[in-house]
C-alpha cells in the first residue's frame, strides 16, 4: 500500500465586519489515515470518504467505487444531481450541528457524515454509506424503478449491497464515530496556515451575544490563554475584552438602526448584556456618550 500526503487547497470565507476576506488553507491527510479508512472499509464492506470542506474528495477507503446498486439510482433513476444535492445538504447540517448526522439516502440506503474540526475551524467531513438494513428495494424506489425499467437488474444489485440489522447499524456508526474522533485527536487531519485569529473572530462574532472567555477563546483554537492575548495584543492593537466589548456594541447597534422602536433593554439582550444598566454604563464607556443618544439620533433619520 502506497501511503501519501494528501494536500488539497481549500479557500475558506471568513467575514470581520463587513469585510470578506478569502485565506487559502491546505487540509492534509497524514498517511495514517489512509491506512485506517482501508481497514474500516474491509471491516464492514463499507464505503468511507474523506471531503474537504467545498466537498471535493480527499480519499476513499479501498478506493471503493460506488456501488452498482449507486450507479443506477445516478444513471438511469434519480440521477447525478439528486445525490450531490442531498450530499451537500447533509454536510451543511452535519457542520451546522457541529455533530455528527445519520440518515437513510433517497435511495434506501444508510449513511453517516461527520464533520472534522479543528478548532472553530472547518477543515472538512468523513463519512460511510452504501449500506442496507433492509432485505429488499424500498417500495418507492422499486415502483419507480418499475415504472422506467423493465429489469430485475435493480434487486439484483441492491441484494449485492452489505446488509445490516439496526442494532448492528447503531455499533458501526458508534465506531465510526469514535474513530474519527480518534484522528482528529492523533491530529492526522491537520490544516496547513494559521488563521487561527480569523477564525476565533468569526466565531466571536456568530456568538457575540454569548459569554466567550479567554479560557473559551483558546481552547477553541487550540492555543494557550496567553498566546490568545499576545495575537489580540499584537495584531490587533488591543486587548481579547476590548475586541469583544467592540463587538458587542457594534451588535447592538445594528439592532438598534434596523429595528424600529428598539429599546435598549432589546438592544443590550442582543449583546449579550442581562443588565441594561450596564451595558449602558459599557457603552458611555467606549463611545462617550450614553445608548439612548444613538437611538434618538438614529430615530431622526
């Protein structure tokens, strides 16, 4: 078995303010991987693949083709698209969760996606498929079948497909599961370049509204506490609390120029201030003047 490096470019958009900003990254595959997505792919008699992010394939365990019962739900049922489509949407929901997800395709058949992180940072998805737990062609697929192809060619090949009870199905997903945990652990799916701080700032503000420590912050990015504060300091010119107090403002202000007749308790629970009092002692703090200035000031435009 020949083991390589997989390196695949992925452009990842980060958004800070209302600036887009596109930051080339490489994920890598470290040879071991390869070697563990074989094994499971024999074990079971499962197909398992590795995306990037975009959804471009990294690898496949066996580099096991799709399946014949696969190849005719692309070529002469449902076509290309249905699969693409309903690949992409798991994977969008896989990361969405953060989680793992398992589902039965339109096909019949089970699958499982796993998003890998590294970090805040999506460095792309692991899943198994193209098995059975059920002894025959669902009954909508057949009758669709039926109704275009005059063959038994579709039983014959789904009966070829691995075959297993939900109980043993729930075992392998499990495994699957902890396995990818396991390489993301042994860090064999890494990513090449360091937005670290990109990252952590977006997550910041997707979640600006919650309570993020400093303790929060570095674990997120895998980093100790005062290398965090040193990057803030360093690139930013300012402290891990004064960027997230910015952030914060800024997010209340938002809600407060596009919501009409905001008031600063909403505007405050927007950023994550329980205490209205507060956030406008903050706000006096970091603008000069008080909240309640720039909802009048606001209101007369």
């Amino acid at each position: 078995m020949q083991n390589i490096w997989t390196f695949l470019p992925v452009y990842v958009n980060l958004s800070r303010g209302n600036e887009e900003m596109k930051r080339p990254l490489e994920t890598i595959l470290k040879p071991n991987v390869q070697d563990i997505l074989d094994n499971f792919s024999s074990l079971f008699n499962i197909r398992i693949l590795v995306y990037s992010p975009k959804g471009e394939h990294l690898s496949v365990g066996l580099n096991k083709t799709d399946s014949s019962y696969c190849m005719l739900m692309r070529r002469r049922l449902y076509g290309e698209s249905a699969c693409r489509t309903l690949d992409q949407a798991k994977r969008d929901e896989a990361a969405a969760l953060g989680n793992m997800i398992c589902y039965q395709c339109h096909a019949g058949l089970m699958e499982a996606i796993k998003p890998v992180f590294y970090g805040v940072r999506l460095l792309g998805f692991i899943m198994i498929g193209q098995f059975r737990s059920c002894e025959s062609v669902p009954q909508n697929v057949a009758a669709d079948w039926d109704a275009r192809c005059n063959s038994d060619e579709l039983r014959s090949a789904y009966e070829e497909l691995p075959l297993a009870d939900m109980d043993r199905i729930d075992d392998i997903i499990s495994l699957f599961s902890t396995l990818v945990d396991y390489i993301v652990m042994q860090h064999m799916v890494i990513a090449h370049g360091d937005s670290s701080l990109d990252d952590l700032l977006s997550y910041m503000e997707k979640h600006v509204n919650e309570g993020i420590t400093l303790e929060d912050a570095a674990r997120l990015i895998n980093k100790s506490q005062s290398t965090v504060s040193h990057m803030f300091q360093r690139k930013l010119g300012r402290s891990f609390k004064q960027k997230q107090t910015e952030m914060k403002i800024q997010k209340a202000e938002e809600y407060m120029t596009c919501t009409p007749n905001a008031s600063i308790s909403e505007a405050a629970a927007q950023a994550g201030y329980d205490d209205p009092l507060y956030f406008s002692r903050i706000y006096k703090k970091y603008r000069g003047f008080p909240p309640s200035r720039f909802l009048q000031a606001d209101s007369s435009h």
